[in-house]
C-alpha cells in the first residue's frame, strides 16, 4: 500500500547521471513505485549526449515531485553527486544512481528506521546483487549491527560496503560532511568510503534486512558509459616472444600491463593523504581520550591501506612511474 503524498515532502532522491538513457526511464518507473511517496527527485545531468535529457523532462512535466538540472559541461562525477545533495531541501536524502534499483519498500523502511532511531543518521539495508539483464542475482551483504566495544567496533567499520552510499542520510549531517570532503573535490577516489567512515565511525547508522538495495553491474565492461582509451605501449611495434628473457624485459612488460595505475600513482596518494586528514578531524571530534584517538590513528593506516589504496601499491607505482620517466 503507498503512503499517501503530502503537502511538505520528507525525502529528496537525487539521482546523478551521465548518458543514463538505457537506463535511466527504469529507474524513474521504479521511484514512483515506491510504496513511499511522499518525496522529490532530483535529477542532475552531467551534460549527457544522449536521450537523457528527453526522458528527465518528460517525468518531469507529468509528475511535479520530479525536477530536472543540467551541468553546463561534464564534470568530475563527485561534483555530480554533490550538486544533486546540495539541491536538497528536505529532512533527508538518498542518492539513486540511474542503472540501479530498489525493493518497493525500500524508501519505507528506511525512513521508518530514522523515524524509530532519531539519534541515527543513516539508514541502510541489505544489497543484491545482479547483472543489468536482471540475471545472476544473489546477495552480497546482508545488514549486520555494530558490536558494541572499541575494538568490536573497528571490526565492524573492515567490512560496511560501499553500497551504504545509497542509503537514507539525515540531510543536515550529509550536508557537514558532504562541505569537508568537497575541499579537494578533484579526488573522487575512495569518497565513497570517506563520507561513510564519518558515519559509522561516529555509530550514526541503522540498517535492516527487511529491504534491499540492488546494485547493478556490466555483463561485460564493454556495455560501459566510461570506456578507458587502450593503454598506449611502451614499447610499441616490439614483439618479444618471449617476454621473460631478462629482467629488463621484465619491467618492460609490468609498465606495460599497469600504465594506467602508474600514469594515475600521484593523484591515487593524493586520495590517500586526503583520507587521512579528514577522517582525523573526525578522530579527534569523535574521541575524547586521548589514548583511544592514538589507537584509531594507527586503525586508521592499515584502513585506508586495505579500503582505498594500500601503501605497498603506491610504492610499487612509484618506482615503476620513475622507470617510465626516466626511459
């Protein structure tokens, strides 16, 4: 049964995109077959060339609740999901991205869940996962609270997915960390698991299994919006036969099968340092005793070396990128 739609909505479901026409007319059915309705959409177009825009203002022009913006040129798609939040006016907000799909009740679960817990700032469920033909489908994390204890608790922040991203946000505080991270609005990598550590770290997120969120994935990567350029050689025009004859030809072949993480090992630090800085204001914020805030520092190099980009691989690209330069 839907929720009646009242004078004053409560949720603002943005929905970032980018050449999301095979898609993105799915998703809008979907949004207004929620079994909650009291909400508004946002959709930001990052400047697509396709149908998108056709398909947004249609939705728009039938439904009020439904708002379309454009980019006036493509940008980084962390600015993307950060106009979109930033458009929002209501209580709380969710982020919808246009190839993937939620269960009918999904939206009334979640506001139900901050509704019940109002020192809760984040509301998630369990994800499926599934091909964009809706084949392969299973589940890949089911909800699981966090234990209570300080050392319970940093097991727990090793294993939140990043699929929480698409949960419901109390907006206000979205919005606080949302102003941090967009400092350095150039580093997209690892932001997701960024604005989420604030909230788990801080114990602001209630979750439950009673929902899904369904992420949906590429068949194969050649159905993708973002197709890489090949990877220009090193070495090109060269066959070796064997490419193991010696360890010259060794490293010639490692630059070649990475150049891409190479050619990106600065920007990649960068994402890292800037992980650190924000991430210990939180520390700080959140941790009075001076003894637990040393400990979370420590947690926190082996964190980011596990969830956004580990140390051995920055060292590793660093001297390879030194060997490129230097041919």
């Amino acid at each position: 049964m839907k929720t009646p739609v009242q004078n004053q909505p409560r949720v603002t479901i943005g929905i970032p995109t980018y050449n999301g026409g095979p898609y993105l007319r799915d998703c809008l059915n979907g949004i207004l077959a929620q079994t909650y309705q009291n909400y508004v959409v946002v959709i930001s177009d990052n400047a697509s060339t396709d149908e998108t825009a056709e398909i947004a203002q249609a939705f728009a022009a039938k439904d009020p609740r439904f708002r379309y913006l454009r980019q006036n040129k493509k940008c980084d798609v962390l600015l993307n999901f950060y106009a979109v939040a930033k458009a929002a006016e209501t209580p709380f907000f969710i982020w919808h991205a246009d190839d993937d799909a939620w269960a009918p009740n999904y939206l009334e679960e979640l506001v139900a869940l901050l509704n019940k817990n109002p020192s809760a700032k984040l509301a998630v469920a369990q994800t499926l996962e599934e091909f964009l033909d809706g084949s392969n489908r299973k589940i890949v994390t089911k909800y699981i609270p966090a234990d209570e204890g300080f050392f319970q608790q940093m097991r727990w922040l090793n294993n939140y997915p990043a699929t929480w991203l698409y949960g419901l946000f109390c907006r206000s505080t979205l919005d606080k960390v949302l102003d941090l991270v967009m400092r350095e609005p150039g580093l997209v990598k690892g932001a997701d698991f960024l604005i989420l550590f604030y909230f788990c770290f801080a114990k602001l997120v209630v979750g439950t299994n009673n929902t899904c969120f369904i992420w949906r994935g590429y068949v194969d990567h050649t159905q993708s919006r973002e197709k890489g350029e090949p990877h220009p050689k090193i070495t090109e025009g060269h066959e070796n036969p064997n490419p193991y004859k010696n360890i010259s030809n060794k490293i010639e072949l490692l630059i070649q099968n990475n150049y891409k993480k190479i050619s990106k090992v600065k920007y990649l630090i960068q994402c890292r340092r800037r992980f650190f800085r924000i991430a210990t204001i939180w520390i700080r914020q959140e941790t009075p005793n001076p003894v637990q805030r040393l400990v979370w520092r420590i947690y926190l190099w082996f964190f980011v070396g596990r969830r956004v980009y580990a140390s051995h691989r920055a060292l590793k690209y660093s001297i390879l990128r030194g060997l490129v330069q230097h041919k």
